[in-house]
C-alpha cells in the first residue's frame, strides 16, 4: 500500500514565478520544448531501426546454432546405435549428418554477430570438425574392422567428453547471445520510452503554457494526483505495465519515479520467473531426452539382440523376452510422451509455428493450423504460447466432443492465438475450470488478454492476445 504523508512546512517562503515573466519563460521554453521533442523523434526511430536489425541477426544465429547443434547430437545418436548394434542401419542419422555438416558449419559461422561470437563459433567448428574426423569416423571404422576397443569404456567416455564439450560452447554460445539480444532489447525499449515521454513533456507543457496558471496548477497537481491513483488501481489488478508520466511538482514526481521503479521491478521480475520455468522446463525435457531415454533405448536394443540368441524351442523363454520388449517400448514412448509435454525439442528448434502443426499432427481430432509466423519471438512467449494452444486443444478434444479443431496464430504488434472448435459450447466464466484458469494466468504473465466464446451449442473459440517485445 503506498501513504501518501502530508508535506512538512517549509521553513522560509518560497520564491514564485509571476504570471507575466512564467510567460515570456515558457515562450523561449516552447520552441526549445518542440525541437528537442523532434531531435528525441528522429533519434529513436533511427535506434529502432538499428535495434530491428541487430535483432533480426541474433535470431538467425539462436536458429543456426540451434541446427547446428541438433546435427551434433543426431551423430552422436547414429554413432552409439552403430556401435551398441552393429547395424548398419543405426548408421543413417550418423551419415546424414555428415552430408550436412559443412554447410550449416558455414551457415552458423556466418551468422555470429560479434568478435567474440566469432571466436566461439570457430572454437565449436573446429571442435565438431574434432568429433567428427579425430573420433566418430576412426570409431566407425574401428567397429566395422570389428576392434574389440571400440566398445570399450575409454572410447565411450571420449565421445561423452566431447560432445558434453561441444554442447557446453553451444550453452555458452547461445546464452551470449540472448544475452546481447536482451540488451538491445532493453536499450531499444528504454530508448522509445525517453522519447515518448520527452514529446509528451513537450506537449504537456505547451497545453500549460496555452491554458495559464490555473489550468498548469490543475494539470501539474490534481489530475497526476488522479492518474497515481487510476495506476495505483490498475497495478493492484495485475496490469504490472501502468507507469505514471512525470509531474513538474517535485513530491509527486518523486512518488511517479517510485512507482514506476517498483512496477518495473514487479514485472521485471515476473518475466524472470517465467523465462527460469521455460529453462527448467526445457532442460528437465533434455535430460529425460538424454538420459533415460537413452537408456531404456539401449535396454531394448539389448532385450531385441537377447531375443535374438534365444531358440524357439524355449516358448517361456521367448514369451517373457518379448513382453519385456513390449513394456520398454511402452516405457520409451511414455518418457516421449512425457518430455513433449514438458518442452517439446521442436519448439527450442524450429520455433513456434513447427511445434504447434506437430502438436496438430498428434491431435485426435482433425486439426487445422493456419500461422503467418515469418519470424522468432522470445523463448518465453513462444513457450507459454506453445503451451496456452496445448491446453485448449486438450480441452476441446476431452469436453468438446468436436469433430474439427482450427488454429491461427498471427504475429503483428502483438502475437494473437485463436483455438475454435465445433463442440458442444456453453463454457462460460462461471464453468471455466482449471485449464482455462491456467490459460488465463499464462497469458496474464506476459500482460496478454484472453477472451472465450462459447455460445451453448456453437462451439468453443478461445482468443489471446500476447504483446510481442
């Protein structure tokens, strides 16, 4: 709660601008006031385009990276087949990879943005490069050649060592970037919020200076008074992105620097919160990824080569061996199952848009999706709007009994989802249960909007609104 406490007595009178001279003052004021204004215009339209740029590169380098680094792990994954089977089959991502490494190595080398991005992409081609023609190759061939220390524990844990390596540069690569993408994120915000508030301070004052005293009296204390109590209201609602423009009056301006501090800090803080829970989502989906999938992978491959050697002539024998398969194959598609929905792999891959048509290509029902997505957005909002589409699909696929599910995701100003179907309806806010609380409280994290219609009989439509940074 913010007390406002009544302002001690001064000590000694206060010298008072008159009306005649405050008028030649503002005169003079006025035309400095309008080409500042302008000067601050023309300066934040030239960052913002400079910052457009700047963003658009860093994105590129987040998705070449990304591949690159998915390529990585596609012959690591081909190379452990191969070497725990011996088929020649396993081989096929391992030899893909391969073909398409010296192209995207030059297409992610391109693509850093900085020196020292520079540095770190030549430090993880050559380290790929490393894996590949010191490590990954020889081995191959030494298991082809059938080598007995090819199998070994000092090769494996060579291969481990390595990519751990690699993927530790691609870590580090990738949080420098989206360090410097924040930045100028930041700074471009900070930038076009000086600028709007120097023209409003522009206009402000010639309004004042037009009205006279009274009417500057009125605009300077009574209605900043108003506008600290319609923010202070909205912020207790949840809208952590009111701020308070700047008052000439010393004690209220102090008081709209506070709050507007506190609201920064409060909705700086919230983003923090949401963007560690997509991190820890999407590590937690990588570390199921690679490592108990991995091993329940490698179980089966063993129970199916254990099967293999067991004669037919041992029905008991045979019946168990495959039941065992069944339930690791059972086990292996759960654990999928379970790391896509936590974070799905395509989302940090391919962006918003792959991720929700695979969401499409599971879904029960018929499902449409219709994007205009031409670009990435930040991690945070392309996951929690992953994960508001998920939700509604899940929906109506067990309330709505819908024959046909559409989804649109367009990107403007402001990135807008709709999910419809053409169920049964009649979900209203009273009915609304945890779910679509949850749709609401993501989309209210970034300050989005989510509006539901669902007439008794019409279907289901959910629409939101999230603003894009």
């Amino acid at each position: 709660m913010i007390r406002l406490s009544p302002r001690a007595p001064d000590s000694g009178p206060v010298p008072r601008l008159g009306l005649t001279r405050l008028t030649i003052a503002a005169s003079g004021l006025l035309a400095l006031l309008i080409g500042v204004a302008f000067a601050v215009l023309m300066w934040a339209i030239a960052d913002a385009n400079s910052s457009t740029s700047a963003r658009r590169a860093s994105r590129s380098a987040l998705v070449e990276a990304g591949n690159l680094e998915q390529l990585v792990l596609d012959l690591e994954t081909g190379q452990r087949g191969f070497v725990i089977t011996k088929r020649e089959e396993f081989l096929e991502p391992w030899q893909r990879a391969r073909r398409e490494f010296p192209e995207q190595e030059r297409r992610f080398t391109e693509t850093a943005t900085s020196p020292s991005q520079r540095r770190i992409a030549e430090q993880i081609r050559q380290g790929v490069d490393s894996l590949v023609n010191d490590y990954s190759v020889p081995l191959v061939e030494a298991v082809r050649r059938r080598d007995a220390t090819a199998s070994g524990l000092a090769a494996t844990a060579e291969g481990k060592r390595r990519v751990d390596a690699l993927r530790a540069r691609f870590d580090q690569y990738t949080a420098d970037e989206r360090a410097e993408l924040a930045a100028r994120e930041d700074a471009a915000g900070s930038n076009a919020r000086r600028a709007v508030i120097a023209a409003g301070a522009g206009l402000a004052a010639t309004t004042a200076l037009v009205a006279g005293f009274t009417v500057l009296q009125h605009r300077a204390v009574v209605r900043p008074v108003r506008g600290v109590a319609a923010a202070a209201g909205r912020l207790a609602g949840g809208d952590l992105g009111v701020r308070i423009a700047p008052s000439k009056v010393a004690e209220i301006g102090a008081l709209g620097t506070s709050f507007n501090t506190m609201a920064a800090s409060l909705q700086d803080s919230r983003r923090r919160i949401m963007e560690s829970v997509e991190a820890v989502h999407r590590r937690t989906a990588r570390d199921l990824h690679d490592g108990a999938q991995q091993r329940l992978v490698s179980l089966m491959i063993g129970l199916r080569l254990a099967r293999e050697l067991v004669p037919e002539t041992e029905p008991a024998a045979t019946e168990l061996m495959d039941q065992s398969i069944a339930h690791a194959q059972e086990a292996i598609d759960e654990l999928r199952e379970l790391a896509r929905g936590i974070y799905p792999l395509v989302l940090t891959v391919k962006g918003l848009e792959a991720a929700v048509r695979e969401l499409a290509s599971r879904c029960p029902v018929p499902t449409v999706v219709d994007s205009d997505l031409d670009r990435r957005i930040g991690g945070a909002v392309e996951s929690n709007a992953y994960f508001v589409v998920a939700e509604a699909v899940t929906n109506a696929v067990k309330h709505a009994q819908a024959s046909q599910i559409d989804i649109s995701l367009e990107l403007g100003e402001a990135l807008r989802i709709r999910v419809a179907d053409d169920g049964v309806g009649g979900v209203g806010a009273g009915a609304a249960g945890s779910g679509l609380t949850g749709l609401a409280d993501r989309v209210a994290a970034f300050d989005g909007t989510l509006t539901i219609e669902s007439p008794p009989g019409g279907g289901t439509t959910i629409l939101a609104r999230i603003p894009v940074p």
